[in-house]
C-alpha cells in the first residue's frame, strides 16, 4: 500500500458512491447477472477497507457491462473503481477509469501536460464533458476527476471540473451531490493555499503538519477555502460529508487563526461522538484529534484539553481494533503517543508509540512506520538516550528512502510540501546527531553527507519530475582526487550551526562547523544580501558587512585547510543556493571570494563527464522586445534588452578571431520552431541564449522567453534537446542563459537553474540569477569564451577570469551587480 493516499493524516474526499443501488438504478442487467454479482462483492470488500480486490472486482463489472453494451453500468462501475483506486493513492489510474465514463481519448498523464502548456485550449476535454447528459452519475464522476486532478496537482483544471459537478448538481437537483461538489472545492482551495505557504516565512518544523495563513495569497486561498465548506455542510443531507465539511472548516480556520469562530471545535465534536462506529467515523475522528492537537499546541485557550484529546484517541483505536482496521488503530495510538510526548510523559509515549510501530508494519504501511520510528528518536534524545535516538532516526531514514520514489512524477503539493516540512527535519535531525561530536569518524561523517544528499536528490526529483539516475557520469570524489587544486565543500544548516564537510583530494574527509544565529537569522541575511546584490548600490554600505558574515559562516573555518586549492566546487544547501558565492568578502585580506578562487555549483555528487573540452560551433539566440506574459495567474513584465543585439555581434566577432564558427537567431528568427530546425541542423556543442527567462520552484514558471506566443519552460527545453540529441551525437558541453533571473521571495527558485542544467543534458550550465542589461554582459561573456579557446582553462577558471575582467576594471562595473550574477552548473571542468 503506498504511502501517498495518508501522507497528512487522512485527507477524506467521499464520493457518493451509489453501490447498493447500481442494478436498479443504473443497470438494466438481470439480477442474476454475473456484473451485479461482482458489483456486490466489490462493495463489500470496499467496505470492509480491501481496495486492492474491490477496485478489481469493479473493473471486472464494467468489462463485463461493456460486451453487452451496458453503457451506464460500465460507467457506474467504473466511477466505483475510480474511487477504490483512490483510497490506494493510485491517482492516474483512478483519472484514467473516469476519462473513460467521458469517452475522453487521451489519458491522465497527457491531460494535464496539455493542460499546463495550452491551458485556454480544453475543447478536447470539456466537449465530451459536455456532451453527456445530465445525471447524478455525471455529477458524481465529475467530482471523482476534480479529486484526482487535486491529488495530482493541477488544481485550476480540478477547479473547473468541479465547477461543472456543481452546475451539474445544481441543475438536477441532487443536494447530496451538490454539497460533496462544494466540500471538494473547498479542498483544491485550500491546497492552493498549502502551495502558496512554501513562500512563507520559515517556522520551525514540528511533527504535525498544522496549516498555517502565514502569507497574505494563502489566506486568500483559505478563506475561499473556509466559504465552501461552510456552504457544503449548509446544504449536506448525509451526514459524513456535513462531519467533513465542519472538520475541515476547522483546519482552515487554524490556519486563519480566527479564534473567535473556532470554537466550532464543540459542535464537530458532538456530532462526531453521534456519528455510527465505522471506518468513516473512525477516519473523521483521527482527522479531527489532529486538529486539535494543532490548535492546542498554537491557542490552547480556545482548544480541547489534551486529557480531551486523549480520550477521542484512545477510543478510535479501540474502534478501529474491533474493525480491524490496522492503519487507523496505528494512527490513534501513534497520535496518542504524540499527546503523551507533548504532555512530557515519555514513558506511555514511548510505549505506545512503539505499539502504533508494530501495528504499522503488520499492515506494511512504510509511509506510517516512519512517522513512529521519527517519534521514537524524538524520545529517545529527550531522554538522553542518544544511541536508541540514532538507531530509531536512521530505520526513518531508510524507510523514507525506501519511499521516495513514489515522489517522482507527482505534482501535488499537499504531498511535496509535506515532504519538505514532516520529512525533512528527519534528516537534518539525523545529521545533527551523526555530527555532534567534535571529531566524528569517517563513517558518520560519510553517511551524514548521504543524507543531506538524499534530500537533495529527493528535492531536485520532485521538481524534475524524474529519477537523477545518469549514464556516463562520475561521482564528485573520483573527479576531486583526480583535480590537485580542486576542493568540493558540503555545508548544512541546522538550527543554530553550520557543518562544513570537506573533501580534498586524496583525502579523508574534513569536519569543521561555526555557530550560528537562529534560522530565521540565516535566511534573513541570505535574503537580505541577495536583494543587495540585485542593485548597484553603495558596497561598503549594503553588500559588504553582510557578505562578510557569510563568509566567516562557510569559508573561514575550512580557510586554513586550503592551501594549494585554486577552485571552489560547492553541493549547497537549502537557501545558500541562491547566493552568488563569488561575492563573500574575507574582510582580513579584504578581497572577495572570486579573487582568491574560482568557483562551480553542482546539483548532485553525479557529474556528467566531457568527451571534449574543444567547442567548434556555437548557437547563439536573443530576444530584444519587451514583454508582458501571464502563467498560471502570474503575471511578468519584462523590459526591452537593449544590449542584447550588440552583445552577441560583439561574442561572434570574438568568436570568428578565435576561428569558432557561430550562428545568430534574433528577436523574429528566434522563434521556438526555428531555434530547433536551426539547433538540428549542425553539430552545436556551446548554446548560448541572450533572452527573458524566470527560475522558479515550478517547474512552469521556470522558462526562457522565444519570439513565439508561448515560453519554453524547463520540459519543453528539455524535449527540444532530446531530439536534437537523437540526430546528432556531439554533446552539449555548455549552455549559457545570460539573461535570465531568479524569483524573489521564492526560497527554492534556484531549484529553476540546477533544474534547467539537468533537463538541458548539458554538462555545465552558465545561468544569471538576476538580469544585467548592460555592455558589461558583452564584455564579461567575450572574455570568458577568450579564456575557454585561447589559455585552454576550465571553465570555472575561465568564469573567475572573466568577472576578475569587470571587477579590475573600474567604475562602475566593478560593482558585484554587474559581475556575480553568473553562477556554473555542473561539470566545471
């Protein structure tokens, strides 16, 4: 069973499923038939939790419904199928059976990449939606798409498609159907406001995940949110969906933190305690105990006691025993436990969380085994006993890794985001303890950088959507030994320190650390220092005293360990990413880090490895007009580039005296179309794009600007590549974006650059992290391609050169705005 469908809790979306009443209402099948048979079975194992042999059973149904054209009870079993398939978090397929009650011909995956590249154009699926009569079937299977949609992350096509199950509803009219269809939207409204809260201020990482409107969109977002489960439980007559509706409406005024209302709690409690015992009820009141747990831990003063609390825990376990029911029996006594562990009483924490472990693992429920084994090492460290901590965070590590795969290729945030807060202190927290020693040995220092590894290939998954498994590539440490002069650094920020592992070559890893500010600290001089640098301000005054401090944080613990190192290779951390290291300042020798070494960025440890260092043809494009463009209801205005034509004539002519043949697409000839005929045409092994481009954490706002109507974004990119590399065996060995810049105030946009250097199969990737629209780019780039032909240097070197280039030069174009914005990607060499 996968651990998808109740990574937060259990997040209930019921259908209406009309199971008892399929052969009279929806079937003209003989009672005897072999489908009401099936039918009949499949129900009951629904019932009794068995969604594996009850989604079979319902798919065997609608076979057989659809050799005797019984085109309704195909249809019904297949929206029941849907529904089984959700509760095994297998949400493509469950899309897939319910495309098919709409005669849709495309399947999940494709519906939603047309969606995201031509979302005005839906004729394809909203033509079959329409053509259907109106039933409560319809209804039904609608809602079931927008809940799949939700669960696969595009929650404006879910929005639309549960807008016309409404209107569907409405028109029948079916208040059952109608308050179900307001109960979802309710849910896509407050995932968006989920997604909007990775744009919020960082808060400490705490077990649960309680939501939080810490941001004025994710407010907005809930509100809305708040709106529709007030008017689903209005209109409910069922009253699981009217229990839900008020839960939720519960979380969402938490999140709004609007204490006044929230003492709904009351109510939703009472009626929760009336509610028959079975698995819904059981559900709802873990869903509930949840909640209350949030609230008491944020306002206890309008919240239920934790002897409260307690007490609705114990009894759902109790239930869920007598039904069987592993998982839920699980889930109350692992949140017992919590309860316990908050109320300082580790021993009956311990003691029932170690239960809800085993009871996790009968049911072979990895995504709740974690939860308990991460609990057990909280308690264990409270109690001092570090060796059972490590012992209990490590079996966590392992069995996240154990599934992470089922990250890859999924878009929902509520999923990610969960990942990144509930998941990713298990790691950190590991680290802490592997590291807390001051001399660690060279295992723990070793598996320490695993981890942090991990979270960072698991992060640069989700985003690519993709496993990180490359041919011909080497790992970090090999290409190190092999290079006398190049160090790799790995810091990693945990609360309050900052550990630096530091590999040299041909030897045993380095530990050094600094004390650090709190995290919020950390982040707030990040972003201050990258706002500074993004304008030519006063240095001394703005860029410096901040990016001295960064520099005593990574460089100078590990400074006296660098003698003969002449380049800098860092696998960042979290919010370092987005900081041009090339502009710390060693305040001793008063010069900044690209004066003393030249510096590289890669993703991963698994570099890709150059056939060649030599480059005999270069591509070169740019876009000079300004432009407006909306995506995904954001809105960008970028400004003419008035220097673009002259910084490639400029390149070319370098180019053309070091005898390196070069092409030019601008402004009209840079159409998508044409830069791909044009890129398929010859042997290019250097792509240089002069034009508007936005890295973000989204993979869709992450795009570079042609002169089509419509951006490229990382996948199209990537597409684009691809075939080219199917035609022609010369690898890309650089690709240069030097127009482009990185969203502010989105803490993990530099994932947009490290993302685009992956897609692009490119080894090393030349990318901005702010726009320079100034002759200094011309001058800059020339000499680096000058650097790269003629002294035959890496390309690092041939980076530190060219800004070395600027930053001697004087005036105004010393100024960090104008040289270190141009951050390496990948292979430096």
């Amino acid at each position: 069973m996968k651990w998808r469908r109740n990574l937060s809790i259990f997040i209930l979306f019921f259908l209406t499923l009309v199971l008892s009443a399929i052969a009279p209402v929806f079937s003209v099948t003989p009672p005897s038939s072999p489908a009401l048979q099936l039918t009949i079975e499949a129900q009951k194992l629904y019932q009794s939790g068995e969604f594996e042999a009850a989604a079979i059973r319902w798919k065997e149904a609608a076979d057989f419904y659809a050799r005797i054209g019984d085109r309704e009870g195909m249809n019904t079993s297949l929206v029941n199928q849907a529904e089984a398939l959700q509760n095994l978090g297998r949400y493509p397929l469950a899309c897939d059976a319910l495309l098919q009650v709409f005669e849709v011909e495309t399947n999940c995956t494709s519906l939603i990449e047309r969606h995201q590249v031509d979302s005005p154009n839906l004729d394809f699926l909203f033509h079959p939606l329409d053509k259907q009569p109106e039933s409560l079937l319809k209804a039904i299977a609608l809602r079931g798409l927008g809940d799949v949609l939700q669960k696969l992350g595009d929650l404006e096509l879910s929005t639309q498609v549960l807008q016309l199950s409404l209107k569907v509803a409405q028109n029948l009219p079916s208040p059952p159907a109608e308050s179900s269809a307001l109960l979802s939207l309710g849910n896509v409204e407050k995932s968006k406001g989920y997604r909007e809260e990775q744009n919020s201020p960082s808060v400490e990482a705490i077990p649960l995940t309680c939501p939080r409107a810490s941001y004025s969109n994710a407010k907005a977002y809930y509100q809305r949110a708040a709106e529709y489960y007030q008017q689903a439980a209005q209109k409910s007559v069922v009253s699981a969906t009217k229990n839900q509706a008020k839960i939720n409406y519960f979380s969402v005024l938490l999140a709004l933190q609007e204490w006044t209302k929230i003492q709904i709690w009351q109510q939703v409690q009472d009626e929760i305690n009336n509610l028959p015992t079975n698995r819904i009820t059981i559900a709802a009141q873990i869903n509930f105990a949840h909640n209350a747990m949030c609230l008491r831990q944020v306002n206890p003063t309008v919240a239920p006691s934790w002897q409260e609390i307690a007490q609705l825990l114990a009894t759902s376990a109790k239930q869920a025993e007598k039904n069987g029911n592993l998982r839920a029996q699980s889930y109350g006594l692992g949140y017992l436990g919590r309860v316990y562990e908050l109320t300082q009483n580790f021993t009956d924490a311990q003691n029932l969380t170690s239960q809800a472990l085993r009871l996790a693992k009968q049911a072979t429920a990895a995504d709740m085994a974690y939860q308990w084994q991460w609990q057990l090492g909280r308690l264990g460290e409270k109690q001092g006993k570090i060796e059972d901590a490590r012992a209990f965070y490590t079996e966590a590590f392992y069995t996240i890794e154990s599934l992470r795969d089922d990250l890859v290729g999924m878009e929902n945030p509520d999923i990610y985001f969960s990942f990144r807060d509930s998941i990713e202190p298990v790691y950190r927290q590991l680290v802490k303890l592997l590291l807390q020693s001051q001399l660690p040995n060279q295992n723990d220092l070793e598996f320490a950088r695993n981890i942090i590894q991990s979270l960072n290939i698991a992060e640069l998954e989700k985003f690519l959507r993709c496993s990180l498994v490359e041919n011909n590539t080497k790992q970090l440490d090999e290409i190190i030994n092999q290079q006398s002069q190049t160090a790799a650094i790995y810091p990693i920020i945990l609360d309050n320190r900052l550990e630096i592992i530091l590999k040299l070559p041909n030897q045993d890893l380095i530990h050094r650390w600094t004390d650090l500010p709190s995290r919020e600290k950390i982040e707030s001089t990040l972003e201050q220092l990258f706002i500074a640098l993004n304008q030519p301000g006063d240095v001394e005054t703005y860029i410096l005293p901040l990016s001295q401090t960064v520099y005593d944080w990574l460089i100078k613990p590990i400074k006296a360990d660098l003698n003969k190192i002449d380049t800098l290779v860092f696998v960042l951390d979290s919010d370092l990413r987005k900081i041009p290291l090339a502009t710390l300042y060693d305040s001793d020798r008063q010069q900044f880090l690209v004066e003393q070494y030249a510096t590289a960025v890669v993703p991963n440890s698994q570099i890709l490895l150059s056939k060649s260092k030599q480059f005999n043809q270069v591509l070169m494009a740019g876009l000079t007009a300004s432009r407006d463009l909306t995506r995904k209801q954001q809105t960008f205005k970028f400004l003419a580039l008035n220097h673009i034509k002259s910084e490639l004539q400029q390149i070319q002519t370098t180019l053309q005296q070091l005898k390196v043949d070069s092409t030019i697409l601008i402004d009209d000839k840079f159409k998508s179309e044409n830069f791909q005929n044009q890129l398929n045409s010859s042997d290019y092994n250097i792509i240089h794009l002069a034009t508007h481009g936005n890295f973000s954490f989204d993979p869709k706002l992450t795009f570079i600007l042609t002169a089509s109507p419509e951006p490229l974004d990382v996948n199209q990119l990537q597409e684009i590549l691809l075939i080219r590399s199917q035609t022609r065996s010369q690898e890309i060995s650089l690709l240069v974006l030097s127009a482009c810049q990185t969203a502010q105030g989105d803490k993990r946009a530099s994932l947009g650059l490290a993302g685009v250097a992956i897609k692009s199969g490119a080894r090393s990737t030349l990318g901005t992290l702010w726009q320079v629209d100034d002759a200094s780019t011309s001058i800059l780039m020339s000499r680096f391609y000058q650097e790269l032909a003629l002294n035959k240097v890496t390309k690092a070197v041939a980076l530190q050169q060219a800004q070395l280039s600027l930053l001697k030069q004087g005036g105004n174009q010393q100024h960090p705005y104008y040289w270190s914005p141009y951050i390496l990607v990948g292979n430096w060499l």
